[in-house]
C-alpha cells in the first residue's frame, strides 16, 4: 500500500517520502499532444469531441460509438471502427488515442502467474499481476506509481512515491490483461479474468476519485462489466475515506492489518500512528454493505517472532468479536526480498496461528504465495527499472570516469 497527497489540500504527517506537490496535476498527454480516451466517461468523450470541434449533436451519438468500441470490444484504433464514418477516422487519430499503458516487460512465473512492467506517456513505470486459478483469474492493479506509507514488509514501500495514476492508466491495466489473455469483446461468462484486486503499487484511498471513476467503467454492464461483488479494494487504513469508498465505489474491503498490538502495527504499518487499530476496526465495523455474504477480509503477513504467537492469534479473535465485524483473515507467509528486515514465520507457527482463528469460528486461509520467482508475489512488486536506473547512472559515472582518465 502507498499514499499520495495530490488531491489533499494539506499533506497528512504520515511517515515516508510524500509527493512535494499537493494538488491535483494535470493528466498527461501522448508525446505528440493527443488525448487519451481511455479512462474517460461518455459525457467526458462528448465533451472532448465538441472541444475538438465536434458539432454537438454528432459528438453525442459518436461519444455512445466510442465508448462501446472501446470498453466492449478492446479496440486500439480508430480505423476497426466500423460504425463510425471511414473519412473521420483520420480525424479522430489526430486528436486521439485509444492507447493502453507501454508494456516495458512481460514475464511468467513457474505457476502462471503473470506480471507486466508497463510505462506511462510521461516515463513513469508501474507493474499489474494476473493470477490464474482453477475457479478464477485476479487481476492486481496498482493505483499509484511508487509509495508513501513505508510498510516495513513491503518491498513497495522501499520506492519513493511519483505520483497518482489517471483512471486511463488504472482501467488501461484491466484492458491490456484483457488483450493479452485475448478476451475481447467483453462478457460477463467464461471469463478466465474474473476477479479485480486494488492491491498493486499505491494505496487506493490516497487516490480516491482516479480509483473510484476508473472502477466505474469496470462494472458498467456496457463497459467491462465487472460486477462489484468481484472487485476488491485493499486500504493500509485510511480511516477517514473508508465510508465514502463504501457508499461511493461499493466494491469489497480488505483491510492491511498485519498485527493487532499497537507497537507492533506502529513498527510495521506506520499508518497506525495516525489512524490506531481501534479506530479502523471501528470504520470496519461501519463499512456499508458489510455483512456475512459480503465480509471484510484483513490481510496479515506472517512474520517470525513478530506478529505470529498464539497470543496473537487470540488478540486477532478478541478484536473481530469486540466490533462484531463480519470478516475472514488471509495469512499470508511473508514474500523475502534482499534486505528485508523480517523471515517468514515456520510452517507449523502459520498453522497453529490458522487454527486458533479457525476454531473461533472465523475462516483463516493460508495464501499459496505466487509469483516468486519473478517479484510478483505480495509486497514485492517495485519496478526494475529503478534498479536499472542506477545501474545505468553506474555505468555512464564508470564511462565518464575512464574518458577522464
């Protein structure tokens, strides 16, 4: 999970790097100055249209044609239009694009999963991962390029944090997965992408109005129509936003939890001085649409002598119960990474911890980790192009120094 202030008229005194610029930026443009229409309403694609010149008749009806060619059939130039007239097809690719992200890379894990490395029009790199199952296949989006909230077990928040990224760049993620996995035009059945997790690079809530329009298209029937039942938003606990995400997104909530003493959750999601477990539980507990068809899930990393006694496990009983929260716990071993500051917990700890929140009556699955083999399990996404970077600025210091010599 990472924040960013942007859109805050003040910065919040959260631990971390912070965006130094705390207001909204404009959105960015292709090299050549066109406007991207992914991510963008049919009342917003009319509205470019008539911008553009567009009568305002003929911008109504070719905003409807757009929009169904581009969110229902996946197209990627104007010229598969074939509704729209051959001779405006010119004119619309001057002004216009339909572009995804840049994929950077693409790589496979032993077990399926796949993870991109995408790149933005302005030179910003991000990662989305597919998981594939045998009942379903979940796509984990990021919503921010970088990270601000330094979870400690989180090889995300080593990253600085760049900036929020645009509803285009947040809904382009599930239509590039969609072209890659060849599932155009969209349908509701036989899907192998099923399922949406807000839980990439970025902390959903500190990017609440790009998340929430671009999850809009997501579940519109006309568009990518993903029901909201299949979406998951994740938050660190961004308490005061989590109501509004309820009433104004409505898709499910988990909750980074990660421990249940406030030295420890201090330590390792440092979110918690500013919003304490109590007060989280309590916005849980408030959550509309919560109940036990619909329950929150909390996530925890298992750590090794950190989070993992049964006296933990107990603590973890005792709070749900407190807030009578309809929820379920996800164990998830912890993902290493160079440096990292913590181990995973033994195999039997995890099993001991699961079984004290099972025989409480609460389910407590243990997370199979995916994607290890190539970082794209979770808390190890971070772009390898800020590895490369350095490596780069290395070898350009090394060339420097030797033309020098």
């Amino acid at each position: 999970m990472c924040a960013d202030m942007q859109t805050a008229p003040n910065l919040m005194p959260i631990p971390g790097h912070v965006d130094p610029v705390p207001v909204p930026r404009p959105e960015p443009a292709s090299a050549d100055g066109r406007r991207s229409l992914v991510g963008l309403t049919r009342d917003q694609i009319r509205g470019e249209l008539e911008g553009a010149g567009m009568e305002p008749k003929q911008a109504k009806l070719r905003a409807k044609q757009l929009w169904h060619w581009i969110y229902n059939r996946g197209a990627t130039a104007f010229g598969t239009m074939t509704d729209i007239a051959k001779a405006q097809h010119p004119w619309l690719a001057e002004r216009f694009t339909v572009d995804r992200p840049e994929v950077v890379e693409a790589q496979v894990s032993n077990d399926g999963t796949r993870k991109w490395l995408l790149r933005s029009t302005d030179g910003h790199d991000f990662e989305m991962v597919f998981i594939p199952d045998a009942d379903r296949g979940t796509l984990c989006v990021s919503s921010q390029v970088g990270c601000t909230l330094n979870c400690r077990f989180c090889h995300t928040g080593t990253m600085r944090l760049v900036r929020n990224l645009t509803p285009g760049e947040i809904v382009g993620q599930v239509m590039l997965a969609r072209d890659s996995l060849g599932e155009w035009p969209s349908q509701p059945e036989g899907r192998m992408l099923t399922n949406i997790v807000m839980m990439g690079m970025g902390e959903p809530l500190y990017n609440f109005d790009a998340v929430r329009d671009a999850l809009a298209i997501v579940m519109d029937g006309d568009g990518l129509a993903l029901s909201k039942r299949r979406i998951t938003l994740s938050t660190s606990g961004v308490v005061p936003m989590m109501e509004r995400a309820g009433k104004e997104i409505g898709v499910n909530l988990a909750v980074s939890l990660h421990a249940v003493t406030k030295d420890v959750r201090d330590e390792i999601v440092p979110i918690n001085k500013k919003y304490g477990i109590e007060e989280l539980l309590q916005a849980c507990a408030d959550y509309p649409g919560a109940n036990n068809a619909r329950r929150i899930t909390f996530e925890y990393v298992m750590l090794k002598d950190k989070n993992d006694s049964d006296d933990d496990a107990r603590e973890l009983v005792r709070l749900i119960r407190k807030y009578k929260l309809p929820a379920k716990v996800n164990l998830i071993p912890f993902n290493p990474w160079p440096g990292a500051p913590y181990e995973c917990s033994t195999p039997d700890r995890i099993r001991s911890f699961s079984n004290i929140v099972f025989e409480a009556g609460i389910s407590a699955p243990v997370r199979t980790p995916r994607g290890r083999d190539i970082d794209a399990a979770c808390g190890q996404l971070k772009t390898s192009a800020e590895k490369r970077s350095r490596a780069e600025l290395d070898r350009l210091a090394e060339e420097k120094q030797a033309a020098l010599g």
